[in-house]
C-alpha cells in the first residue's frame, strides 16, 4: 500500500511538473506564431499514446483482475446462487469479449488511420449489409443471455414449494428481527403494525392461535435448516430496507405496508462453508442494500446455517413472545385463552405490570421446555 | 470554399437590420434572450456545479479510501459535519452521496450539457436567428438559476441537504424523523427539483419548437446534424417525461406536509405507529424510474450527439450509417419509456413484470451497440486529426462501451439479484452515463469553444487534460467492478462491520481514491485553459476545424441574430467529407450540387434540379422579417 501510494505520488509529480511547464509555455506563447492548420508531432504522439492505453490497461486489467479474483462472488452457499454464478461467468466471458475487440479497435484506428500528409480518407458512407450483420447478431447473442436468464429468473421467483420453512424477517432502523412460526404449529401468526411496542417489536397479533408459539429475535440471528427449501417473509417496519445475503445470493427490498418474499435452499452449513472457504471463522451475513439511513452500513445479523437436527433443537430452546411477555395474554380473546395456557406462566391471570413479568421469566421458560 | 460561398450570399442581403440599439449591459449579459448568452450561462454554471458536485465526492472517496484519515482540516468548512474523532458524520456523508448524485445528474449533465448545447447550437446549425421562444428561453435559465440557489442554501442549514440517495425514495425522504436530511434539506431539494423542472419544460419546448419550425431554406430532417437530431430527441424525451418526476414530487410534497398516503403504509417509527395506510412507496419509485430511465438518455444523447459531429469532422469522414444512427437513437427514445422497472427488479415488484422489462432491456441495447459500431467504423480509413474534442470523443465512445456491455449483465434480472446496489451498479452507471456524456461535454467545449468565444483553447493542455482524464477515470471506475462483485453495496458510510468486506479490498479502495482526487485535479488543467483562453486564447480562424455544418459560416463572433445578412440556404447533408473528385475535403452544406459537379454521385445531380426551389424559397419565420 505504501510503495503503491508512493508510486502514484511520484508520477503525479512528474505530471506536475510536466503541467507546469506547460502552463508556462502556454502563458509565454499565447500570443506568438498562429500555427494554422499544422498537423504535427502532437498528433503522432497522440496516436501512439492510443495504442500505448490500450496495451497498458489491457496489462493492468489482467493484473489487477487476477489479484482480485480470490474475492468474487464469494463461495456460494445456495443451489440457485451457483446457477447464477455460473449464468454471470458466461455472460461476462461474452461482454468482456465485446469490450476487448471493441475497445481494441476502437484505439487501433484511431493510431493506424492518424492523419498523414497528403492522405485522403476514403468517402464510406454506408454499407447496408454490414449495418445487418451487426444489428443481427449482439442481437441474438443478448437473446441467448437473456432467454437463460429469464429461465433463472422464472425459477428462483416461482411460488415456494409447499414444505418450505416459513421464517418472518423485519427490517427497522437499524437492525433486522426475524420472527420463526414456532414449534406446535410452524405458522406465523397474524400481525398489526398498530400493535408495535418495545417488547413486541413486529406487531405479532396475540388474537390469531398461529402466533401463540412465535419467537422472535430481536438480534435478526437467522437460523436456516441446511438443505430444506427457507421462505423469507420481509417486511420493513419504517423505511425501505434490503434484504441481502451475498452468500446465499439473496437479495430482496423490504417493504413497509408491502410484504416482499424470496424463497431458496442453502445446501452448504456454515460448518461446511468454513472448510470450504478456509476461513475457520466464517459466518453467513445479512446486510442491508437499500439506503436507510445513518445506520444503513452496519446493519448486520448473523445467518447460521445448521443440519435439520440441531435447528430444531434450536428452535425449541427458544422462548415463544407469548412466555417471554405474559401481559400480552390480555389480547387473547376468551375463546382462546385455554389454546394460549401452555405458553403462559401458571398463574393465568396475567399481571400487566412488567416487573412481575421479569421475575417469572425464568419459570416461564422451564415451563415452556417442559411442556414440549 | 465555403466561407466565399456564404459571404456571397451575405454581400446581397447587408442592407438588413442595423436598427437593433445597443441593450443594457443587464439585458446583454445577465436577462439576455439571446440563444448564445443563454448558453454561456448554462454552460459557465454547469462549471461551477460540477467542480462542487465532483469536490463532494473527493471528500467521500476520502472516507471510503482512508477511513482513518482525520478530516479535521476540513472542519473550517464543514463544521460540525466533522465529529470530535475528527471523522465525517455518516448522516453527511449520505448528504454528500446524495448531492453528489443530484448535481451531477440534474445540474451538470443535463442543465450543463443540454442546456449549453441545445441552446447553443440549434439556432446556429439550423440556420435561424434565435431559439422561437427568446423570452422563455431566459426564463428557463432563471428558472435554473434559482433551482441551483435553493439547492445551494440546503447545504448551509443545520440539518444539511436530502440525505435519502438521488432518489429520494420513501419513506425515508418523506419522514423527517427517519434521517436528519428529510427534513428541511428534503423541502428544499423538492422545491429546488420542482423549479429545475419547470425550467428543463420551458427549454425543451423552445428546442423542439425550434428544430420543427425554424430551420433555413432546404435544411430537411434528412439534412439535420446529428447533433440536431439527438438535442431534439432529448428535448422530446424530458418533455414526457419530466412532468412525471414533477408529480412524483407533489405527491411527495403532499405527504410530507399535508398528511396524505400515497406512498406510505403501516409505518412505525420512534416509538410511534403512523396513522397511514394503503399507500405504496413501489408507486414512487415507479414514477421516479419512468422519468429516471430516459433522463439516462437525456444525459447520453446530447453527447452522443456531439460526438458524432466532432469524430466524423476530426476522421474527415462522413458518419458511417446516418440514417442507421437517427434511426438508432430515435429507437432508443422510443424503448427509453418503457424498460424503467429494471432498476426496480428486487423492490418486490412482480417478478413476471420483471420478465417483461428484462427483455425490453435487451433489445435497448441493439440500437446502442449499432452507435459504439458506428462510431468505430467512422474512424476506419479516415485520416484523423486528435484535436482535443477529438481525444474526448474517442474516450467517449470507450467509457460508453465498457460501461455499456454491463448493463447486458445488470439487465438480467437473475444476475441483478446479486449485484443489485452494489459497486458493479456504480461501475456500470458512472462510465456509462456519468462518464461518458462528461466527456461529450468536454468535447463540445473544446470543439465549439472558438464559436462561442471567438478564441482558441490551447491544444497542449487539452491533451494532457484528456489522457489524465482518461486514464484517471478508469482507474476508478474499473476496479469498482471488482468490489461490486465481491458484493460490497453502495452507498455504505464504512465496510467495517461486515465480516466479508472488513478485510479486503482496503488497498484497492485507497488506490481508487487517489485516482479520484488526480482525476479531479486534472480538471482544474481545463477550468485554467478554459478562463485563460477567455481572455487572452489565440483568435479564432473562421472555420477553425474545417467543419461542414453551418455555425461556422456565420461571423467569428455571431451578433445578434447570427449571420448579418440573409440566412444561408442548405442544399446538402452535414457529412460530406474526403468525397471523392473535391478539390477539398470537406464540403459545408450551404455548397449547392450545382458547384461540385466534379464530386457529385448519381442521385445528387438529379437534385440539382431542385436547388433553384431552395434558393428561392423564403425563411418564413426568420424573425429579422417580421415587424418587432
């Protein structure tokens, strides 16, 4: 970094210099001779400066993208994010084609057809067939990107399959939630942005049955069975938010008053992506692509990707919001609260005051564990 | 050749029009109704909006590059903007990246170029007297103007300028709450855009009404610059679709300040639950992107335009493909309405939606092949001379490629999925557009620098301007690729929070920066050469680039009215260049078939028989005719 800064220090003096005595000669001569119409040397230089760009940048491009290549689209770590990978290196394998011969030619004229004295440029006007030619066939190349594309594009989108693990995912400012459908009956229950508070962060409507057994992490951890196709449900609680996991290739804006999906299969744990990166201290990340505001960089949560087996432990070492915040009983209607009971402490009568509530979480909780 | 032709036709016609009294020096310089004022404002405050708009993203390369750097030396003009670890505020630096994006895309490479080129050139290489609407078209710079004011105060209030990103999407730039910058600073750059609006209509009307109306005896549609046809398209293409972003605008106006839901729903925030419901911020960005999309071609076209006319004079060719390039870009304006929702592929709009405009993407992208193909083939055998337009032309074309062939990529929605808001998108963007239409505007100044002023820009220094330019331009954008593939989105203040982009590409990052701030400092070779030759540049010849088109058959300095006598009549297209048997190699158009029997191909001597049609016919709009 040093010698690189060093370098580049060293030649924007000498282009200084260089400048400066330009600047100088401009000032002196500003009135002198009129050079009319005379085609010289600086058009010589010019031409080949053309050709010497290319060869410098072509030999940089190599470079700096050999250097960097270690880093692209890293390790993926879902089954349609290798599709896409795989449809993105053929693409760029054709658009990097296009821009080295058109960009080659583009400067290799520009040196080979330089003025010359004397030298006239030949009248070409037009050339109808060659026009065809040309029109035709970037026109069937893209087609043939786009066509593979849009097959990808239909899959990835299509309607989740019907097994597919439900997970809720909210993005506030500055962090995720994600809310899982809970062990009894894995579905998410209703949900009312009205019903927002400090404890119950996404809304969760205690008068639907589904939401009795919900837990939720205010931390965004997101815990995905390895090999079972996951249903991201993301909604935003205040400002547009984006869902992106670069891993698993996901990436899907959140939304408020519009809830957004993406469905996908991650097949590598992280315990498998760490020794297939190298790195023993990999994780899976989300990140936030939609610029939300003064957070918006560090919106970061955890992804673990697990075998079914000890997600399911996971999930049922987790506290439902019902157990965690028994007050939230006195939403349940009547009809219902027996349905509600095995997620609340003992004594039903749930007391309103939070004091109370934190005391009997610890109770709650092996209650909870008990009754599975 | 030419010059004899002209002032022929001028020596007839002297008699004309000595009557204009001298004006105030308020109405010459400052309210002038004069195309070519006009143009000078557009063009000198097109100046100075881009060195603040490129000056803030020198200080936000300063904090992706080195995120440790103290800023604390520029504490003396950002203030509190710079927190006691001596850091830049995240909450400004969104500011700076949202200021970035408006001034360059709005100020400079709309304002900036269309403005100084449409107004500039249209009357000139038509042949008429003025735009046909003076009066509007001053009110369309003062529109501007004041548009540039307002948005100038929001960087001095206290909550600082929008901060939600260019686009300004809500809800975020419709809650103050929500971002410092919502606040005030969002009123003001609304207002601010409102005005601009207004004053890209009133301009764009006059450009159309112009091109159709006012062009000389024999300047058909098939006769018209290439420069003609795209400021014309452009004109066509913000007049659709401005309006749209202007309603986008009140919409949001409407819920900031009088309570209504067009874009927001089921919002929590600060403790409190919004009372709104049913709008849809999707309905925002849907607007926002069906003025977005063709102001990309708002931006392109005019350089594009201007690039055609200085290569095919520089190769002292004709254009390869003039009707392939008018039909090109007229497809282009046409297919620029209807592929905006690609920038919206992963908003949770219907994927099949996203299907439809993936592949009216793609066929966008023939026409824009077939112009980089064009271009190419115009400097196949030509005997080409690198002035300085001539070098930013050529750049123009590479940064349009590179960044053009991309887009193929970004406009797969599948691929997108990925890179969507990521750096490949800001790679993409910048050589593509921001670049590219840069170096048109470049271009255009060195090229018609000798008619607007009357002198010439020094060449030397155009060159050395050109190839830091050039290199320093790619040096920043190209890596930006890389780290877009490796994920890392934009807008972000740091990357230290995430694992995967803490690590890496801390030095590549640097280097980018340093290309930034030598790209920028190369600028300052042009703002020199530019002011300097102002004053004391050689003097202009009368057709300094032995150019066909008909600006150069008006005085050195053109008054009031451009040509002193009658208006020239055209009898011949813009692009005869090298044709073969002409004693020179260039032909202007006001040369009639009759002249040049030694170089005329078949078709051509059969309108020869018209040319006494031509000659006879009357500038029935021309404005020195009429009673005023």
């Amino acid at each position: 970094m040093v010698y690189l800064v060093g370098l580049l220090s060293i030649i924007f003096l000498a282009l200084a210099a260089l400048v400066v005595s330009r600047m100088a000669a401009v000032v002196r001569n500003v009135n002198g001779p009129v050079e009319e119409g005379r085609i010289g040397m600086s058009n010589r230089i010019n031409g080949a400066l053309f050709m010497v760009f290319f060869v410098l940048a072509m030999i940089g491009f190599v470079l700096s993208f050999m250097s960097a290549k270690q880093y692209f689209l890293p390790e993926a770590g879902s089954i349609h994010g290798r599709r896409t990978d795989t449809l993105f290196w053929i693409s760029m394998a054709i658009v990097t084609a296009a821009f080295v011969v058109t960009n080659a030619l583009l400067f290799f004229f520009a040196y080979k057809y330089q003025y010359r004295e004397g030298k006239r440029a030949s009248y070409y006007p037009e050339n109808h067939k060659l026009e065809l030619i040309w029109t035709v066939i970037p026109a069937v190349v893209m087609a043939v990107m786009v066509f593979t594309g849009w097959r990808a594009w239909r899959d990835i989108m299509s309607e989740a399959p019907q097994d597919a693990q439900v997970i809720e995912i909210v993005g506030k400012q500055f962090n995720w939630i994600t809310r899982y459908p809970g062990v009894d009956d894995n579905k998410l229950g209703a949900y009312n942005y009205k019903l927002t508070d400090s404890n119950n962060e996404v809304g969760v409507d205690f008068s639907d049955e589904a939401s009795f057994d919900d837990f939720v992490n205010s931390q965004g951890e997101l815990h995905i069975p390895v090999g079972k196709p996951v249903l991201l449900k993301i909604r935003a609680r205040d400002v547009l938010h984006s869902v992106f996991i670069p891993h698993l290739r996901v990436k899907m804006d959140a939304v408020p008053g519009m809830p957004t999906r993406f469905w996908f299969v991650a097949d590598k744990t992280t315990e498998e992506m760490r020794n297939v990166t190298g790195n023993p201290d990999f994780n899976y990340e989300l990140a936030c692509t939609e610029v939300c505001g003064r957070g918006h960089f560090s919106m970061r949560a955890k992804i673990v990707v697990e075998d079914e087996a000890s997600w399911k432990k996971w999930c049922s070492e987790q506290k439902p919001l019902l157990t965690t915040y028994p007050e939230y009983a006195s939403r349940i209607p009547a009809n219902l609260k027996a349905k509600a009971a095995k997620y609340l402490p003992t004594e039903t009568a749930a007391p309103s005051d939070s004091t109370t509530a934190s005391t009997q979480e610890g109770g709650a909780s092996s209650a909870s564990v008990s009754l599975r | 050749m030419a010059t004899v032709d002209t002032s022929l036709v001028h020596d007839a016609h002297t008699h004309e029009h000595d009557h204009h009294e001298p004006q105030s020096f308020w109405r010459t310089y400052v309210f002038s109704e004069d195309h070519k004022t006009i143009a000078k404002q557009y063009l000198i405050t097109g100046i100075l909006w881009a060195v603040i708009g490129i000056g803030m993203s020198i200080i936000f390369r300063l904090q992706l590059g080195f995120p440790k750097m103290s800023m604390a030396w520029l504490k003396p003009i950002l203030g509190e903007w710079i927190n006691e670890s001596n850091q830049l505020d995240p909450n400004f630096y969104l500011a700076l990246v949202t200021m970035h994006g408006t001034i360059m895309v709005f100020f400079v490479l709309t304002a900036g170029l269309s403005g100084t080129f449409s107004n500039f050139l249209i009357p000139l290489q038509v042949g008429a007297r003025d735009m046909a609407s003076g009066f509007l078209n001053m009110l369309s710079y003062w529109f501007f103007f004041v548009a540039g004011v307002i948005m100038f105060s929001s960087l001095l209030i206290e909550t600082g300028p929008a901060g939600g990103g260019w686009v300004v999407y809500p809800p975020l730039s419709a809650l103050p709450q929500a971002n410092p910058g919502s606040g005030l600073g969002m009123t003001l750059w609304l207002v601010s855009m409102a005005l601009f609006i207004v004053s890209q209509l009133l301009g764009g009307i006059n450009y159309i009404t112009t091109v159709i109306n006012l062009r000389t005896r024999g300047m058909t549609f098939s006769k018209l610059p290439l420069t003609i046809w795209a400021f014309f398209l452009t004109a066509v293409l913000g007049l659709i679709s401005f309006p749209v972003l202007l309603s986008a605008a009140l919409l949001l106006i409407f819920d900031r300040s009088f309570g209504t839901s067009f874009y927001l729903s089921e919002i929590y925030i600060n403790g409190e639950a919004l009372p709104n419901v049913g709008g849809s911020p999707i309905l925002f960005q849907h607007l926002f992107w069906f003025l977005g999309h063709p102001e990309v071609y708002i931006v392109m076209l005019p350089a594009l335009g201007i690039t055609s006319e200085i290569i095919a004079t520089n190769s002292r060719k004709p254009i390869f493909g003039y009707r392939a390039m008018i039909a090109s870009m007229l497809g282009i304006a046409f297919l620029a309405f209807i592929v905006w929702a690609h920038h919206m592929f992963v908003t949770g709009m219907n994927p099949f939606l996203g299907s439809i405009f993936m592949f009216l993407t793609l066929i966008i992208a023939v026409p824009s092949a077939v112009k980089a193909f064009n271009y190419i083939t115009t400097l196949w055998r030509g005997n080409i001379r690198f002035t300085p337009a001539m070098l930013f032309s050529i750049g123009l074309v590479s940064f349009f490629i590179s960044g053009g062939v991309t887009g193929l990529i970004l406009g797969n929605s599948a691929l997108d999925i990925q890179l969507h808001d990521t750096y490949f998108v800001v790679a993409h963007f910048h050589l593509v557009m921001g670049a590219s239409s840069a170096f048109g505007l470049l271009a255009g100044v060195y090229h018609w620098f000798p008619k607007m002023f009357g002198r010439m820009m020094n060449e030397k220094l155009g060159y050395i301007h050109f190839w830091l330019s050039f290199a320093g331009i790619y040096c920043v954008f190209f890596p930006m690729h890389y780290t877009g593939i490796a994920g890392f989105p934009r807008r972000y203040y740091a990357f230290t929070s995430y694992e995967w982009t803490k690590t890496i590409f801390t030095d590549l990052n640097a280097f980018i920066s340093i290309a930034a701030i030598v790209s920028f400092g190369a600028q300052f070779l042009f703002l020199f050469n530019f002011f300097y030759s102002l004053f004391r540049g050689r003097k202009a010849t009368q057709n300094p680039w032995k150019s066909n088109t008909l600006e150069w058959t008006t005085p050195i300095e053109p008054g009031h009215g451009n040509w002193p006598g009658e208006i020239p009549a055209v009898y011949r297209w813009p692009y005869d260049y090298s044709k073969p048997g002409a004693a020179d190699d260039f032909i202007p158009q006001t040369v009639p078939y009759s002249q040049t029997p030694e170089s005329n191909l078949p078709h051509e001597n059969e309108l020869i028989a018209f040319e006494k049609e031509i000659e006879e016919a009357e500038n029935l709009n021309d404005q020195f005719r009429q009673p005023h």
